[in-house]
C-alpha cells in the first residue's frame, strides 16, 4: 500500500517493475584480516577516513560511540554532498542521532546486531526503504513513500546499519550514467564535470569521497562495475543467488543482480557476508553459509595462475585507446604476484551474444515498465531509453525470448570452457572514460558508431551474460586525472576466487588509498 506521504495518483507499489535488473520489491564479527586498533578516540576527520574494519574496531571497542560516528558522516555529507550530488533522500539529523544513541545503549548493554552496526548507511534509490522517500530517478515515483524494507535492506538494518537517505541512480536503472528528473545528475568524485557512472553513480561517489563506509548498488550491464571505475573504488557483480532479492516474480529472474561495493577488498567481503545468504523468499538464491566471505583469509599463493586479458574482445567492444593502454599496464601487478597474463577471447561468435542480450534486456526490462507505458499520461514522464526498452519488448514473441536465452546458455558454456585454459580473465570497466556529464552517451568510440544507449557498454553486458562473478577494482588514471577500472571474472559461484586475486592486487596496487579526490584535501 502506498504511503500517506504519496499522491493519490502515484503507482500501486505491488505493481512491481524490473528496474536496473532488479525490481522494485527487491530489493558478524571481526575480519580475518589485520585490524588496526586505535590508542584513543578518533577525531571526526579520522572517523571518515576509516575503512570498514577499522569502522568496526572502533564502534565495538567503543574508542568512538556510534553517535560521534554519524555526527562525523553527516557533518562530512554536509560539506561535500552538495558539491556532487550522490547522496539523496538525507534523512533527519535529530532522527539519525536519536538511533545512533540506541546502537550506543545497546552495546552499553553487551549487545551487537552485527559488523555494520551503527554504521551510517545510503540505499540506492532503486531499493525500498520503509519511510524513505524511494523514486526510482522517476517523477511517477517522486513521493512515493515504501510501507516496507525490501529483502536486502532488511538484511543492512538487521546487521546494524542505519539508514540516513538513498544515492542517487539513473531512471529506473536504465543507463550507465546516473542523472534523472528528480534529483539532477551525481556528478565524478574526481572531476565534477564528468559522469558518476551508473547505474550505483551516487553510491561510488559516496564512497570515493568517504561519504559513506560502504555501499550497495546493483549491476546489470555494468551498474556496479562502471561506476567503481570511475570513482577509483571497487564494485562487486555477484553471481545469480548469491544475494537474494525479492521480487513480483522470483522463477523468471532477470539477469541484474545486487551485490556490495567499498574501499577495499576486505571491506567488500565483509559487506557480502552480510548480504548473501539463502532467503526463501528468494528461491533461486544460494543456500550456501555467507560468513565464509567474512571469516576466511583471502592471502594465497598465485604463481602460475592463468589470466586472460580479453581488452576489446579482439575489436568486437571499441575502447578509446587510453582506456585499453591505462588498463594493459595494471596487468603489470598481476604478473608480479606470479600471475600469467595472455591475450585470449573465448570461442563464440560475439555477435549472438549481443543480439541476444538486446532481446533479453527489451523482455525483462520493458514488461515491468509496461504499465507504465500503457498508460498515456505516465507515458509522457518517461526517458526514451524506458520507450526503447518497451516498445523493442512488445516486438518480440515467447520463441524468440527462449531463442536468446539458448545463446546465452551457449556463451555460459563457452565461458566455461574457456575457464578450462584460464583461471581467470580481465576487462575494462568500461569502454570509455568518465565523459562530459551533460551528455546522455556516447555516440561514437574509436570511430565507431553506438546505435544504442548501452552498446558503449557492450563489453560488461557480454560478461553479465556469461554469469561469473566480476570484481571491478582501480587500474589507473588517464593522462587528464580521471579513473578506469579493470573487472576481475571467475567462473559462476567462485566470489571466493575473485575477492582473493582482488586482494593481492590490491596489494601490489593500493590506488584506492593512495589517489584521493581532490576534494578530500584540506579547505
């Protein structure tokens, strides 16, 4: 039932809607790892700064109480929010204080919910939160208001988190660039001339600029691999099941996923240990035991580890040249950790596979929107990619929606075969650096027309048809300052696999610490 707080008017939110892959009712303990242990109580400067173990530390041994930790996020989010624009939705300060002083009593009382507890948290504005304002970038939603959590946050709140606002996504997901007509566009944490990203833009900004400990986002085509790239952070595609979310209908799921993005690696496991996990609620999901990904030790030995370098996919997925030159050397950090690197494509006419990612995208994309469509009023407030992504589903039959998912099973086998010769392979992030953000997208690449919205991210969405995990971490910066990442792919269901090469890269890299944004310097 829609809130008091919504218009009359506004959508029936049981009529639920594929948005950015997922749908609209989709969506501990201490590390493994070292974790430094303040000698006195941080100041608010240091508060921000902290990874998300150190965060954890800090609250637990209560060196910080959980009140001084938001009073630092939220004065923090005050001085750079309004410079970028990731954060939105921002809920009372009062009210924010008034739950981070329960999060004190309960540890006063020898109570913890959970690593994230009272961490400061932002949902991305394509998730339900109950009592917060939820738009999904549409003005058909701009005041509805969820009765409920959706299932991951549910899992957030129950783990400790509080939830202080939402970050800002594209309309309704669509687009790797995250700008819509209720909030404006988020703009690149490090030249706020350029694009965030997206569709999670306001959720890597965020992050980037320490806004926030940790972030969700979700990933379809590159949700949350493009944006990790372009604000030097990184972003976690999971396999299908991994993270359970709920939706209309849970046995034809889409091909999006929700997954956890951070700092750093370790920050990331600990964020997926407490998203992941079976919920019935969700029935393809995975019922394997989640804490692993917080409990186990991701060092190990990776001399003679096989990677491929897939770049451009041999020219199927132009790249502007810096982008392929910038992303070739952090191959350089692979080899030193005692990786092989070789250039290698899987054995499958590429071509296919697009074509039936457009398929597929149109049908789960465009039913949920169609009520939308139908309606000619409503019709009017939607973006052309919504249009596009409607109007190409209505054309397609059952056969033809079964035929592509046939190719998609063919790509997944030659993927699978190609996991036989290598343990891994990598890719840019995206095919372009963060562009001018008053453009929709880009309309040519190395000379190469773009015939639609999404083909300049043709080469995530070829990945997010084969169905491994990609781990999108830093590779670099172009020569005018902006980020890149490169993804790191394993085969479906070994998140474990990914998080541990990740790791050592880190590492041998550590460009997340070391590059800040320029606006994290003294003022």
């Amino acid at each position: 039932m829609v809130s008091a707080a919504a218009d009359a008017d506004e959508p029936d939110p049981d009529r639920r809607c594929v948005l950015g892959g997922l749908t609209t009712g989709a969506i501990l303990g201490t590390t493994a790892y070292a974790i430094p242990q303040p000698a006195v109580a941080a100041s608010p400067s240091d508060i921000v700064m902290m990874d998300a173990a150190s965060l954890e530390s800090v609250i637990h041994s209560r060196k910080a109480s959980c009140v001084e930790v938001m009073s630092a996020y939220l004065d923090h989010i005050e001085r750079l929010n309004a410079k970028v624009n990731a954060i939105v939705a921002l809920q009372d300060r009062a009210q924010l204080l008034a739950q981070a002083r329960e999060r004190d009593a309960e540890l006063a009382r020898g109570e913890s919910k959970g690593p994230l507890h009272g961490f400061p948290h932002a949902v991305k504005d394509l998730l339900p939160v109950k009592g917060i304002r939820s738009t999904w970038g549409s003005p058909l939603l701009k005041n509805f208001v969820p009765a409920a959590d959706s299932l991951l946050v549910e899992r957030l709140r129950n783990a400790g988190a509080i939830i202080v606002g939402k970050t800002n996504a594209p309309e309704f997901g669509l687009g790797s660039h995250t700008y819509n007509p209720v909030y404006g566009a988020t703009l690149n944490a490090y030249d706020q001339s350029r694009s965030a990203g997206g569709s999670s833009g306001g959720a890597a900004v965020a992050l980037a600029l320490r806004m926030l400990p940790l972030a969700d986002g979700s990933d379809y085509g590159g949700s949350l691999r493009n944006p990790a790239g372009w604000n030097n952070v990184l972003g976690f595609r999971t396999s299908f099941g991994r993270v359970p979310v709920d939706g209309l209908d849970v046995w034809l799921p889409s091909m999006g996923v929700a997954g956890p993005m951070a700092r750093n690696v370790s920050d990331l496991a600990m964020l997926l240990s407490v998203l992941a996990g079976f919920d019935a609620r969700a029935p393809l999901s995975m019922d394997d035991d989640a804490s692993v990904f917080q409990r186990r030790r991701l060092e190990r030995e990776f001399k003679g580890t096989r990677i491929a370098w897939v770049g451009d996919f041999k020219g199927y997925t132009p790249c502007e040249p810096e982008v392929i030159e910038v992303c070739k050397s952090a191959l350089k950090a692979f080899e030193s950790i005692g990786c092989v690197v070789e250039e290698a494509v899987p054995d499958y006419p590429l071509d296919a596979v697009w074509r039936a990612v457009m398929k597929l995208r149109a049908w789960q994309a465009g039913s949920g929107l169609l009520a939308f469509y139908n309606d000619p009023a409503k019709r009017a407030l939607l973006k052309p990619e919504v249009i596009y992504e409607v109007e190409s589903g209505l054309k397609l039959s059952a056969y033809e929606v079964t035929a592509a998912s046939v190719v998609r099973t063919e790509w997944y086998k030659a993927v699978r075969a190609f996991f036989e010769r290598y343990d891994y392979f990598v890719a840019p992030t995206a095919q372009v650096f963060p562009f001018d953000v008053n453009m929709r997208w880009p309309q040519e690449i190395a000379g190469k027309k773009m015939e639609t919205y999404h083909e300049w991210m043709k080469g995530m969405l070829l990945i997010t048809m084969s169905g491994g995990p990609a781990l999108a971490v830093p590779a670099g910066f172009s020569s005018q300052g902006l980020p890149i990442g490169i993804q790191i792919v394993a085969p479906n269901h070994d998140e474990l696999a990914c998080l541990e090469l990740a790791y050592a890269y880190e590492l041998a890299t550590n460009w997340t610490s070391t590059h800040l944004p320029s606006l994290l310097r003294p003022t």
